[in-house]
C-alpha cells in the first residue's frame, strides 16, 4: 500500500506493509533467529 504526501514543495511517497508482508517479514525474521542447523535443515527437507 501506498500513499503520497505533500511536504512543503515535495510530494513524499510512504509505503505501508500489507498483512500477507507482515506474515513474509515475520517468516524472515524467525529464519534468521534461528541456528544455522536449523535453517539448513529446513531447506533441505
């Protein structure tokens, strides 16, 4: 999602996430708090 905003003599595009991005971004987040093992592990299976 996306917005324009003026600010001053500038128009400023702000992005927002969606819910479907914030599940991605969490998925990503919890990938790379994980041990290494574990990642591997679940790429390979």
């Amino acid at each position: 999602m996306s917005e324009w905003v003026k600010n001053g003599k500038r128009n400023i595009k702000y992005y927002s996430l969606t819910s479907k991005g914030e599940d991605l971004l969490n998925k990503v987040r919890d990938l790379f708090n994980k041990p290494i093992k574990e990642v591997i592990a679940d790429l390979l299976f």
